[in-house]
C-alpha cells in the first residue's frame, strides 16, 4: 500500500465520521417533520 492509497483511505473514513452522524440528524429531523 502506498502513500497515496493510504491517505485516501484515511479521508475516506474521516468522510465517513463527519458524514454519519449529519445522515442521522437529517433523518431525524425528517421523521419528526412526517409525524408533524
């Protein structure tokens, strides 16, 4: 595995920590919107 791959994997799991919990914000936010 070289340098490169191995910072795209990196920013790929940082991607994946920030964009998490926003997604569950999102949805919840969305259900309560419905149930409203």
């Amino acid at each position: 595995m070289n340098k490169t791959e191995l910072l795209i994997s990196q920013k790929e799991l940082d991607f994946k920590v920030i964009c998490y919990p926003v997604a569950l914000i999102c949805c919840h936010k969305a259900l309560v919107l419905m149930r409203a």
